[in-house]
C-alpha cells in the first residue's frame, strides 16, 4: 500500500502516477468506514441468528443468504477510495472491531474471515485494473467477496460437508453477496455521494459528472 500524506489531487502528468497513492483523508474516511462497519457485524453477529434458526431446517446451506451484511464492508471502502488495498483494509478493519468488541467465532478467525473476504472483492477491483466503478463491477465485487469468504468458512466450520451442501451454500452465499454487499454497497456510495460528501473523491466528482 503506497502511503502520501498530500490531500490535493494529482494534476499533470503525475496523474497516472499518483491516482494510487493514499492520501490521509483515504486512511481516515477508509477507517471510519471499517469502523462504522464492524459495528454494523457486531448487530448482525446476533442479529442473524433468528433468521439462521428458519433457513437452515428448509434447506441446508441457504444460510448462506444471510452472509451479504458481514461482506459490505470491503466493497464500500473500494467503491469510495478508490486505491488498492481499500478493500481488504476496510473490511480487515470492520472484523478487527468485531474480534475485540467479542464474538461467538473467536477473534483471530473473524480477523482471518474479514482479510480473506476483503481480498476476495480486492481481486474482482484488480481484475478491473481500479478503473470501472459501476453497479456490475460492484456486484462482482460482492460475488468475489462472498465466495472467498463461503470457501473459508466451507474449511474452516462446514469440514466434510457434502456436495449439496456446499453447493447450496456457496450459490446462496453468492447471492446474498451480489445484493446486500454489491448492490447495496453501490447505491450507498451514490447516495453519500449525492449529499456532497465525498467531493473529495473520485466517487464524488464522477457523481456530478453524471448529474
């Protein structure tokens, strides 16, 4: 991750160059995003378990429907700074608030899901080169992040599962990471784009290029 402190946007023939660089104003909007995030999991870490308790007898694995909130971290941050690495530290981020503040999965493991999540939307950006911003990258970004993320958690708390399970799980996980994580994420940036907030970003300066 390649750090500046300038806050002005680049200009000239820098531009391509510095595009990439961190300012301090993405490390501070970035933490308040991981931070704002992880308080959203901690609600949902119980929140979920309602819902959970109704899916899982119609269907084992469509629990994974419910996966979509603890994914949207990662494709928010990307969506609004724009950098690489916004991904996985945003959501690396929000697991890290959720591990301390205390779970029912341990706090390294809810740490190792949030980077294995943010580096599955991470690569969907890359893929992209951090040039394409739009719905249908954002919801592959959730897909990415939902699948790295139904992969782990097939390994690490679904071991031996077989293969209609896992099937349904990662195919419900998946959609429930296109919509709550891409979707949603997508139509958040708009909106806080669309109050001004972001008039600093890329984010906010493509909005009003669109209006």
């Amino acid at each position: 991750m390649n750090i500046s402190t300038s806050t002005s946007a680049p200009t000239g023939t820098a531009t391509g160059t510095h595009r990439f660089r961190w300012r301090v104003i993405d490390i501070v909007v970035a933490s308040v995003l991981g931070v704002a995030s992880g308080l959203i999991f901690l609600l949902w870490n119980i929140g979920y378990l309602g819902p959970k308790a109704l899916l899982e007898p119609l269907l084992p694995g469509v629990q994974g429907l419910l996966d979509g909130p603890w994914l949207l971290a990662g494709v928010l941050g990307a969506l609004i700074i724009r950098k690489p690495g916004a991904a996985i530290y945003t959501e690396t981020l929000a697991a890290v608030v959720s591990a301390l503040m205390g779970n029912q999965w341990g706090g390294f493991l809810t740490i190792e899901a949030g980077l294995v999540q943010g580096l599955g939307a991470e690569l969907v950006f890359l893929l992209f080169f951090y040039r394409r911003w739009n719905l249908g990258v954002a919801v592959l970004a959730g897909v990415g992040a939902a699948l790295a993320g139904g992969i782990n958690n097939l390994v690490l708390w679904y071991a031996g599962a077989d293969t209609a399970f896992t099937v349904v799980y990662l195919v419900s996980t998946a959609v429930s990471g296109a919509v709550l994580a891409g979707g949603l994420a997508w139509l958040l940036a708009r909106g806080l784009a669309a109050t001004g907030a972001l008039d600093r970003f890329a984010a906010g300066r493509s909005a009003r290029v669109r209006v």
